[in-house]
C-alpha cells in the first residue's frame, strides 16, 4: 500500500499507523500498539510480483529468474508478450529493460488488461509499457518486427509461432508457459515447423530450508509445480539445409549392452 498521514494498517501483529513510518529510512523497525515489532522494506520486483492482483495464474519468480538468465534478458531490449494476463510477467520484464527498453504488451479481454495496468502502474513500470487490446492470433499484419523477445503466455501457445517468427529479428528468443506438457508437445513440434533452433524445455522447481540453530529442514510448505518454461530461438536455415536437421529418432543403448553386443561381435568374428 501506499502510505498516506492518516491511515492506519490493521494486521495480525497489531495496528500499524503510517504517520510513524513516514519519513524514516527504508529498515527502520517500528512498533506496533501490541508491542510488535515490523520492519519498513523498500518493494522489490519480487514483492509487486508476489503481490499483484491476480485475475490469472502468474509467473512465479522462480521461473522469472530462469527465463531472464537463459535469454539473456538486458536493458535496451525491445520485448513482445502476447498475452497480459496480470502484468506480474510484465512488469518483471520491464524492470529489467528499463529505461532504454520497452515492453509491448498484447490482449484480448479488457478486464484482465485493466486489472495488469493497476499492477504495472503500481509497480512503477507504466513509462516502460505499450498494452494494446489486439489478438495476434488473426491479425494480418504484426505490429512489431526485430524485436529482442516474444513471450508466449496462451493456453495453445503453438498457435502464434508463425506470428511470433515474424516478429523476432534473426537469433531473436521465443519464450513459452506451458502449464502442461501436452501443451510442450504441440509446442515443440511447432517450433521445429518454423525453423526454431535451441529448443528446450524446462521446470524451475525451488526448495525452502528453515535455517534454525540445531533443527535445520526443509520447510513442509512449499510450491508445487507453477508451469513448464519452452525455450527457442528464430534461425533462417534455407530449404535445401533443413532436410538435414531433421531430428531421426535413436533408441537409447545403455553402456553394459553396447559393451556386451561389442564383445559378441568380435567373438563371432574369430569363430
């Protein structure tokens, strides 16, 4: 929230009153009238991530973390998202591209949109964010082109490759939530179709440790699976190559029976 002379915060620790946070550092413990004591933390990306309204399932920042490393996420690039959802996702990766950068950000249905600007305007992202009501999955022309990045967050992702092929510049990353892996499969497979190089496909998965003298654990609390994470990026491969990249299926040998059929080999010989 933000803190304003007048208003109190009602809390399970007490009573929280604004106008003796105003003015202090950003660390600073206060106390509250039931003798607790809070402490005053500058937000993080992470809190207005963990901490927008949600009208969808957000990006966890578990997976964030991953995404940003594996592009190679940096400020200057120009990023398009199709699909707004809450804007935890955009506003995650405009804090990164900020201030030269930009995010481009696409949606179908208003009250979503609605909902995602508040969290970005919220979040202090606004100036680093076009959001533009469009469905890419049936526009003739693409608004964008030698963009940086396309993140995908659509329930049948495969559908705007081809789309989001146009968009990107050469070696350009595609980046996909895919909550289930049957979404994957079709992904792939249409990632392959539209000459995508570097595919991959991963799942972020996170462990808490309570950290306490003499009883250290892992914490019975914890995130189970958020979503699967595609990567790829756009490659030009002329006609007469790509029949050679065609993937051929091999049956995996273990290394005891490639010994042993090795050994009946040779032994058949000397007979």
């Amino acid at each position: 929230m933000k803190a304003a002379p007048k208003q109190k915060f009602h809390t399970h620790v007490g009573i929280i009153d604004h106008k003796k946070v105003i003015g202090k550092p950003f660390g600073s413990a206060i106390k509250t009238n039931k003798g607790k004591i809070i402490f005053a933390l500058e937000p993080t990306v992470y809190d207005y991530v963990m901490k927008s309204q949600r009208s969808t399932q957000i990006v966890y920042p578990k997976d964030l973390g991953y995404i940003a490393a594996r592009i190679g996420l940096q400020s200057g690039q120009t990023i398009v998202e199709i699909g707004t959802g809450s804007g935890s996702f955009t506003t995650f990766l405009a804090s990164i591209v900020k201030p030269k950068g930009h995010v481009h950000t696409y949606d179908v249905d208003e009250n979503f949109m609605a909902i995602a600007r508040k969290n970005i305007e919220k979040a202090g992202m606004s100036k680093y964010v076009t959001m533009t009501k469009l469905d890419l999955k049936t526009a003739k022309k693409m608004p964008q082109k030698d963009v940086d990045v396309v993140i995908v967050d659509l329930g049948d992702p495969w559908v705007v490759v081809p789309q989001a092929r146009k968009m990107l510049k050469g070696s350009g990353a595609f980046v996909a939530i895919c909550p289930t892996m049957n979404q994957l499969e079709k992904l792939a497979a249409a990632l392959r179709q539209n000459d995508f190089f570097d595919i991959e496909c991963t799942e972020q998965i996170v462990r808490t440790i309570e950290a306490r003298d003499g009883k250290t654990r892992h914490s019975f609390r914890a995130i189970g699976h958020t979503t699967y994470v595609a990567f790829a990026r756009k490659v030009i491969t002329p006609a007469s190559l790509r029949k050679i990249l065609v993937p051929v299926e091999q049956p995996e040998i273990e290394s005891e029976e490639t010994e042993s059929s090795e050994d009946e080999s040779l032994s058949s010989l000397k007979k």
